[in-house]
C-alpha cells in the first residue's frame, strides 16, 4: 500500500475518533438573515360617537331644570387592543360669579352696614354658586352605539355617580365640585359576567344629566361654570 495513502488514512481515522471523544472542531454552519423586522406596541384606542369638538352646553337653568346628553364611549376593536376599564371625570370646573348689583345677590347676599353688595363683602364668592348648586347625576344605558341618545334600550341601567334629579331624596345629590374632588368614576355595562371590564371593540352609553334642584336660592340666579369632561380606558390587569 502507498505509505503515503496510508499515513492520510489513519490521520483521518483520528480526527474522527477526536471528534467522537468529545474534542473540539469547527462544525460546518450557514445563515439565512430576515432584515425590515419590525416590532412595536399595540394601541388602547378610547373612541365615541361625539365630536372632540363639540361644546356640551348645558345652557341657563332654572330651578329644577334639567340637561341631558348622550355619549357612547368604545374600545378600539383590532387584535393589538388590551382590554380596559372606562372612567368619566371633570376637571377644569371654573365658576363666574355674575356680580350683586342686580337682584341677585343683591337680595341674599348684601351685608355692609351700607346695604351694598361688592367683591369686599364676607360672603361674597368671586366663583359664584353655580359649581357647588348645580348637581351632577351619570349613568350607563342599556343602548348600542346606534340607539345612544336616539332611542330607548330596555330600560335597564347603572347609576355610577349622583343621585337622579327624579329622585325624592336629594339629600346625597353631588355638585359638580363633588364630581371634580372625587375624581374619576368606574362606568360599567350590561350583558357581562365582569361588566367592568370592556373588550376590543365593546362600549357602553353614558347619559350625563346636570340640573339645579328647585330650592336653590336667589344667590345662583346669573352665576355660570365651564369644565372639561373626560372619557379614560385603561388597560386592565
């Protein structure tokens, strides 16, 4: 045999019992790369079937008169959408007091030795009485998007905060100052096992009714507010 055929045979044999032996060698390798990738967090998408821009204007009310506005608030419905809790809240709750010049204040409120009424008097309140005379009741509905607002569901529905201005007893009715001071309030929803809980896609109609009880005194007559409404979805854990 070639000796030199030979000497290549066993060299060959060797290596091969390294290699079964545990010893180190450099293994055959290739790659395939996958380049664009992309990769990013999904979207809590709180939506509703009322303008960012419209202005809830409550308007002038009398004693005992009531306002009433309709919102359907809806999660975003795409896979990449966690589900959530929804939460109303005011803020932003600035009152105008309309001056005690006219028979107003001027009626309830004048206690100089004068008989005036000015921005100097004790009980004078440069806010007015509005924010803490009008009260605020808020609600869920048993509605789709489509009926919110346009037509009754079957009459179900969830009181979340205040008392409604029906009600025989307003001894707990809470102020719009109440609502801003108590912060946000859970809504909730009909036809589910956690009815806080809102899926892609679910929603419920929220009914926010402002009105000024009947035994409201002269003080208010004038007075005005202006706040911020705001609908939140949060994930939920």
């Amino acid at each position: 045999m070639n000796s030199k055929l030979m000497k290549a045979g066993l060299a060959g044999a060797a290596a091969i019992a390294l290699a079964a032996g545990g010893g180190t060698f450099a293994s055959w390798s290739d790659f395939h790369t996958w380049s664009g990738n992309h990769a990013g967090a999904g979207t809590l998408t709180l939506s509703t079937n009322t303008p960012d821009s419209q202005t809830f204007n409550v308007g002038n009310l009398i004693p005992g008169g009531v306002w009433t506005e309709d919102t359907y608030l809806l999660s975003n419905k795409t896979d990449s959408t966690p589900n959530g809790n929804l939460f109303v809240s005011l803020a932003g709750l600035t009152g105008h007091e309309d001056g005690c010049m006219g028979n107003t204040e001027a009626i309830d409120q004048a206690t100089d030795a004068d008989g005036s009424c000015n921005s100097t008097d004790s009980n004078y309140n440069p806010n007015g009485q509005f924010p803490s005379d009008a009260k605020i009741f808020i609600k869920t509905l048993d509605a789709s998007e489509t009926t919110c607002g346009v037509a009754p569901g079957d009459g179900s529905e969830k009181a979340i905060y205040g008392v409604d201005p029906g009600a025989a007893d307003q001894s707990q009715a809470k102020s719009l100052a109440d609502l801003q001071a108590a912060g946000p309030q859970e809504l909730l929803r009909f036809g589910a096992t956690d009815p806080a809980l809102f899926h892609p896609g679910e929603g419920v109609c929220v009914e926010t009714i402002v009105y000024l009880p009947k035994d409201v005194d002269n003080a208010v007559q004038g007075d005005s507010a202006t706040f911020d409404i705001t609908g939140t979805l949060k994930q939920a854990f």
